[in-house]
C-alpha cells in the first residue's frame, strides 16, 4: 500500500521551547491510527505540521507522497478532512444539517453558490449512511451533541478525502453517544476502505476497535509506537501518565486499572 504520512525527524521549536523532538513514523493508505497524549503533550502542534499551518523547526513532513515545502500545499490539504468540534461549530452552526455535510462535499467554509443535483445527491446518501437522513433540513444548532459529532464527521467526510483527522471528537459525548458516534466512523470506514484515519485523543477506552496503530506522546516525544497489543503495556501506559497502571483487554477494547498513586 502506498505512503500516506510521513513524519521525518520532526522537531518543533518555539521560543526557545521545543514542543515537539525527533517525531518519527509513516502511515499506509487504509490505516487507522490513535495518537494519545495528556493535556500539553503536542497533539494538537502535530495536527498543525500535518495540516502545514506549521513548520517544523527540524526535519520534513510528507503526505500522499510529496515533501511539504516542495510542493503546493492547497492540493494535499484538499485530500484531509478534519472534525475539529469547537473552532468549527462556530464557524458554521448556521446551517441546515444537509448544508453542513453540502460544505464538506463542495470544500468550502459556507454555501456560496447552489450545490449542483449531484453534490446534493451525494451529501443526502451520506446522511442516510450514518441514519441522519431524516435530519436534512433540521438546523444544526438544534442537533443533540452525538448528532452534530456526526454530521461534523459527514462533512469531514467530504468528497476525494483520502485522509480523516478526527480531534478529540468524543470528548464531550454520553457513553451512548460516543458508541455511536464510532458506529458511525466504521460504517464510512466501510464505504471507503482506502481511507486513513488519525485519531487523537487521551483516553484509551475512547479508541475503536478497528483502530490498529497507535502512537503515545509524552512531553513532545514519541513514548511508543506500532501495533496497538505491542504498545499497551502496563510499562508504556505506566509512563504515559505517571501512574502504577495494569492494562487490560476484553473483546478488543483496552482498560486501565490504577494499581497505586
């Protein structure tokens, strides 16, 4: 499978402050990867290398096999969705729920112009896939909190994007919320199996099943990484949050158990 991320010896640095050190690993195309960390740890300064809103201080990014400073930006950041719940909510609440996934599949930050019979078409069988269909003309500001993750995640979604960020999205959801939510992200897995996924997060219990990859990042550094039973351990988890901490598995999903302070 081909090269979809690349980070290179990636180090951040920002008045005189180094947020991230030596990050070094490559995802494949149809790769699913959790990246946790504690509040501080650099998640969100890595988003932004990925996004190329940032540049690192050392080393190179790459995506969809172009080195980032070498090539446009405009082209490669229209293959990336990104459900980012705050800073977009603000931005586009306005909107009918049809409309929210209508920019995504058109790529823009509001409706502009009349979306063409097929891009309507097109966000309508998005609805119906994750069971919104119902919702189309409902306003989004009055969608409970799982339906809007959802939509933001249908307009993430988008048309020709290659690879899906999802940041923290569950944070703020009910347990019956959160469970949906992930439903919905593996019925699009589904429809698009050559999708890459990046999820960031800092709860363990949050990651889906069918997310095998993970990275933990501690203080700006790469603790671990590679396959998800390699990297939970009870010494890796243990680290990552300064705890005494046994890990276990049931059915795919992990738990912590705080064995001292």
């Amino acid at each position: 499978m081909s090269e979809v991320i690349r980070f290179d010896s990636v180090s951040f640095i920002r008045n005189d402050k180094t947020i991230l050190q030596d990050i070094q690993f490559s995802l494949s195309q149809g790769e699913s990867l959790a990246i946790i960390g504690r509040n501080g740890a650099g998640k969100t300064t890595l988003i932004n290398l990925l996004f190329g809103y940032l540049w690192p201080t050392i080393g190179t990014v790459s995506a969809f096999g172009e080195t980032y400073g070498e090539t446009p930006m405009a082209p490669l950041q229209n293959k990336m969705g990104i459900v980012q719940p705050g800073h977009q909510e603000t931005l586009l609440q306005r909107l009918s729920c049809l409309e929210m996934v209508l920019t995504g599949v058109i790529g823009t930050l509001g409706l502009y112009k009349e979306p063409t019979p097929t891009q309507t078409k097109l966000a309508i069988n998005l609805l119906n896939t994750i069971g919104l269909v119902h919702k189309a003309d409902q306003a989004y500001n009055t969608l409970s909190s799982g339906e809007k993750m959802k939509v933001l995640l249908l307009r993430a979604f988008g048309e020709g994007k290659e690879l899906l960020i999802l940041d923290e999205p569950t944070a703020a959801l009910d347990l019956t919320a959160r469970i949906d939510f992930v439903t919905s992200l593996s019925l699009l897995k589904n429809r698009n199996p050559n999708l890459t996924r990046i999820l960031i997060t800092h709860r363990i219990e949050e990651i889906p099943e069918d997310f095998h990859k993970i990275l933990l990042l501690k203080e700006g550094k790469v603790l671990a990484f590679g396959e998800k039973k390699s990297v939970f351990t009870d010494s890796n988890l243990s680290n990552l949050y300064d705890l005494n901490l046994s890990v276990s598995e049931k059915k795919g999903q992990f738990h912590i158990t705080v064995l001292s302070h």
